[in-house]
C-alpha cells in the first residue's frame, strides 16, 4: 500500500461534525458537539505530519473546542503528556515523556509548563527533583551530566538553581567525595562558602566564578567552577 493512499485511510477516519468547532489549526475532530463546539470525549489528529515525521493527536476531554480535563497528547513516536489539561495546554498533575534518552518528567503543570512540584528520570534512575518553573528547575536536587547523551559526571547538588545552574544557596557533592556549600552563580562557587576536601581539609572564605580567592588574589584556580560538575572530577 502507497504511503499517500495509507494517509488518506488515516484522516478519513477523522471527520469534523458539520459546525463543530475545535480551537486548533490543522487538526480534525471526531467526537462529541455540544452547541458548535468539542465538548466532552473526542479525538483530533494533525491534518499533516510534522517534523518527527507523524501526525499529531489528541484523545480525551474537550471543553467549548479545547482540550479540557484528563487527555492524552501525543507529539511523536515515543514523546507525550498524559494528564490533565485546562483551556487547551497541560495544567494540573501529568506525565511527559521527552522525545529521547528515556527521559520522563511526572508532576505538576502549568499553561503548558513544568511548573511546581515533581521530578524527572533518565532511563528510570533520578536525574532532578523539586520545584520547576516554567520547564526549569528553581530548587531542588539535581544529578549533574555530562554530554547530549546524559551521561551521569557523579556529582550531586542540592539548593537553588537559576536557568538551570546552580544558584544563589546551595551544596554539591562531588564524585571524588569534596563538598561545597555556600553561594553560588551561573553554575559556580561564588561568594562566601566552604569547601572541604576528601581527605578533610577545610578551605573557607571567598570565592569568585569557581576560583578561590584570598587578599583580592586567586589561590586555587577552578576550584568549584561549574565544569568541574560535568568532569566528573
């Protein structure tokens, strides 16, 4: 069977009911109206494949044309969110599964958004927990990585973050067993905190962007700078 007649059998299945509106472009519509509207269960599928090669579609809740209580959206082959939904966009307690590296985030949603409490694994182990806002985590537990392919470094930091990186107040822990705690911005050691070694020497004071500084002069380059999380040192 040729591809365009096996997409033709797809979309005929969706037929959008005469004056049933649904409030997205390029989608089909089979399911309940209620005064013009999607409203109660239905289905609707992309009229065209996007870049994951695959048509779009949703199943579940519909209110006056959107997407509205418990549903299913599906993206592509493996990526999704299952949960519920509010005025069209992913709001409330939900599931959603990234399009790779087994990477799924459960918990809280907002307007479309990871937004509050939940936690997101790599291939099931834990990789971040706490509280997100708008797709990023803004405090919690996070294990750092290396490269595209999320390769665990070993280190873990808990605290504050700000665009992803550690920020503000927090504490990691190194794959070699050092700690820090203290201040931190953009991913580095920065301000006042305590750095302590393997063996149990104490370096506190000030730090600046990763270096340790004492009298206004660097003594211990790259000290906790942030690449040292993705080195794995």
């Amino acid at each position: 069977m040729s591809k365009l007649v096996w997409n033709i059998i797809i979309l005929s299945v969706f037929v959008v009911a005469d004056n049933c509106q649904i409030d997205r472009n390029g989608f089909l519509y089979k399911g309940k109206c209620i005064n013009g509207k999607a409203n109660g269960y239905g289905q609707m599928i992309s009229n065209e494949k996007n870049l994951y090669d695959f048509y779009e579609k949703y199943d579940g809740q519909f209110k006056n044309g959107k997407p509205h209580g418990q549903g299913k959206f599906q993206y592509s082959k493996n990526s999704f969110y299952e949960g519920q939904f509010q005025n069209g966009e992913s709001h409330g307690k939900g599931v959603f599964v990234f399009e790779y590296a087994n990477k799924v985030y459960r918990g809280e949603f907002k307007n479309g958004y990871r937004h509050g409490l939940g936690s997101t694994t790599i291939d099931g182990k834990l990789f971040e927990k706490g509280e997100f806002d708008r797709n990023a985590l803004k405090k919690g537990l996070k294990h750092m990585y290396s490269g595209s392919k999320y390769k665990y470094s070993g280190s873990i930091y808990k605290g504050e973050f700000f665009d992803g990186y550690p920020s503000e107040v927090g504490t990691a822990k190194y794959v070699n067993g050092d700690t820090y705690s203290g201040q931190w911005r953009g991913g580095n050691c920065h301000g006042k905190g305590m750095y302590i070694r393997n063996n149990g020497r104490v370096i506190e004071g000030t730090f600046y962007f990763g270096d340790y500084v004492y009298n206004n002069q660097i003594k211990i380059k790259g000290l906790c700078d942030k690449e040292k999380f993705w080195r794995g040192e």
